[in-house]
C-alpha cells in the first residue's frame, strides 16, 4: 500500500508539473513571438529595406517581396503591426502584378494584330485579373500608410526621419497606382473615388523647393501627374505638364528618375504620344549620363523598368514585338542615318 500511494502521488506530481509547464510555456511562446516580431520588424526597416534599396536587381525585389509579406505580416497578431514596412512590401508587390498584367496586354496587342479573337479576349480577363490584384495590393500599402502616420489630406505628420518621409511619398504613389489599377480592372477592388484627391493634399507637406530636390522631385511630380488626372485639384494659374517637366529635370540630376516614369506613364493615359517619346528618349540618354543615386538605386531601376514598359507598349502596338534589345529611346518610324563610306578605303579595296 505505502509503495502504491507513493507511486501514485509521483505521478500526480509529474502530471501537475508537467500541465503547469505547458501553461508556462503557452504563455511564454506568445512573448518569444512579440520578441521574434519585433526583430523580424526592426531587421526589415533597418537592413533589409536599405540592402535592397541599394540593389539593381528589380526582379529579385518583386520576388523577395512576394515571398516575405506573408511571413513579415504575420507577426502583427502578436507583435506591433509593422505597418511602414508593409507601405513598402505593399508597392513592390503591386508592382509586380501590374507588369504580370502588363504582359498580358502585350499579347493582347499581338493577338488583335493577328485577328486572334479569342486568345486577344483571354489576354485582356487576364490581365485585367492581374490588375485587381495590383489594386488591391497598392491599396493595402495605402492603408498602412494610413494607419503609420495618419491618413493623406487630413493633416502633415510630424516626420521623425527620413524613412518616414519617403514612407510618406511611396505609399502616396501606391494610393495614385491603386486608383489607376482599379480602373483598369473594372473597378473590381473598389478603391474609393476620393483616394486621389487625398494623396494631392498630403504631398503639400513635401512639395516645397527643399524637399523636392532632397527627394529627386518626386513631391511635385505626383502632384502634378494628379492634375493631370484629378479635375479641380489644379491650383490657379498653375500647368500640369509644366510642372511635371521641372520635376522630370529634377529626377534626372539627382539620378532617381520616377518623376520622369509618373509623367511618361499619365500623358500614355492621355493619348500624348509625342510627350511620351520624348521622354523616353531622353531617359534613355539620362541614364547613359548620370549614374544612380547609390542609396536609392533600386527606385531608379523600378523607374527604367516602368518606361520600358511604356515603350514596349508602343512598339507592340506598332510592329507587334517589344522593344528591340539595344533600341531603347529609340522608335521603329525613326529615320536611320546612312551610313558613309570612305571613297578611299574604297578605293584601296578596289
């Protein structure tokens, strides 16, 4: 009886130990995982976002922020919700779905240039799927702009850094590119008419003289492509396209040329094809010019990708193929320069 009872009270006690340290590492996970989140949060602000920033390689980019958004998300149920990190993650994966629906609108040009009626139709659902999904994604990003430092068109935040500040501009361009996303998709996301506005109002925090040359004229120049877009948001006396110029010459200095993307890409929405020519010309020589800024180099690429779309747009419109390799900034209707051969060589070889 004395070895039962004690045998029994052994294993009373093991069990008790055993349900009590479950519970305490129940409770202990959760805080492993608030550590772990904030980490994981802390490395992709601090490291990763300023590694890749540096980087050139804009495929890589999509792919890394395709791949670590769910994981990086994920520690916002037990963790500070990294919502400037998600503004960032949130543009880049948008980006990537806008050029799986670029493609497809490139094979729908070359399926209605060879009257192929059903796979043009099939390109086109498809590529309008893609631009939902690019919506969507922007419009997250938008969102978390939101909730980091308060809403566009409210009131201008009191930036601690320059993180914030570009935080600031780059979820205001997924606020424009969620706009024009849902347009193209039939409206199926149904980002709200009144984004667009909004994102015009916030950039007067940064659209002044100091700031835009900090920022590669990127302040006014998404203010002015939304000029362009937006009726009654023009200030009085004031050109759009003008205005978009300046900011484009900005951009091509300080070697982050967006603006010169966000003008090439509304003047293709309002049918200035010679506006988009030029453009695209002279980004091409810009680039052969002036180097990249190196702390942002990765925008600057995002934005040759961006003209580079443009311009395959218009060649396969033309001539049903994209931009030839080593003919970018160049059209297919330009005149070629003769090439003249030395009368003497001539000669000689005679």
């Amino acid at each position: 009886m004395l070895f039962s009872f004690k045998g029994r009270l052994a294993k009373n006690i093991a069990t008790a130990a055993t349900t009590f340290g479950i519970i305490l590492l129940s409770g202990c996970s959760s805080v492993v995982y608030k550590v772990t989140g904030d980490t994981m949060t802390n490395i992709g602000e601090d490291v990763m976002v300023p590694y890749l920033l540096t980087t050139d390689d804009s495929k890589i980019a999509c792919a890394s922020g395709e791949a670590l958004t769910p994981m990086l998300m994920s520690f916002s149920t037990v963790s500070t919700p990294p919502d400037q990190l998600e503004v960032l993650l949130g543009l880049v994966g948008g980006a990537c779905a806008s050029q799986r629906a670029v493609e497809l609108e490139l094979e729908y040009d070359r399926y209605s240039g060879e009257k192929r009626i059903t796979q043009a139709q099939d390109a086109r659902i498809r590529a309008k799927r893609w631009h939902a999904i690019a919506a969507a994604r922007y419009f997250a990003s938008y969102k978390a702009l939101s909730r980091a430092l308060g809403e566009p068109g409210d009131q201008c935040p009191l930036f601690d850094n320059d993180f914030e500040q570009l935080i600031w501009m780059v979820g205001s361009v997924a606020g424009l590119q969620a706009a024009l996303a849902d347009v193209q998709a039939n409206m199926a996301v149904g980002v709200p008419f009144n984004v667009a506005p909004k994102v015009e109002r916030g950039m007067t925090c940064l659209d002044d003289d100091k700031h835009n040359r900090k920022w590669w004229g990127l302040p006014k120049a998404i203010r002015s492509a939304l000029w362009t877009i937006v009726p009654g948001v023009t200030p009085e006396g004031v050109d759009a396209w003008t205005e978009l110029t300046k900011a484009r010459q900005m951009g091509m200095e300080e070697g982050v040329r967006l603006p010169s993307a966000l003008d090439a890409l509304v003047s293709y929405n309002d049918s200035n094809m010679t506006r988009v020519r030029e453009i695209i010309r002279e980004h091409a020589k810009s680039v052969q010019s002036t180097a990249s800024n190196r702390e942002y180099r990765m925008l600057d690429v995002m934005a040759g990708d961006l003209l580079l779309e443009v311009s395959d747009r218009l060649w396969t419109e033309n001539t049903g193929h994209r931009t030839p390799i080593g003919e970018y900034g160049t059209f297919w209707d330009d005149k070629k320069e003769e090439v003249k051969l030395d009368q003497n060589l001539l000669d000689e070889l005679l």
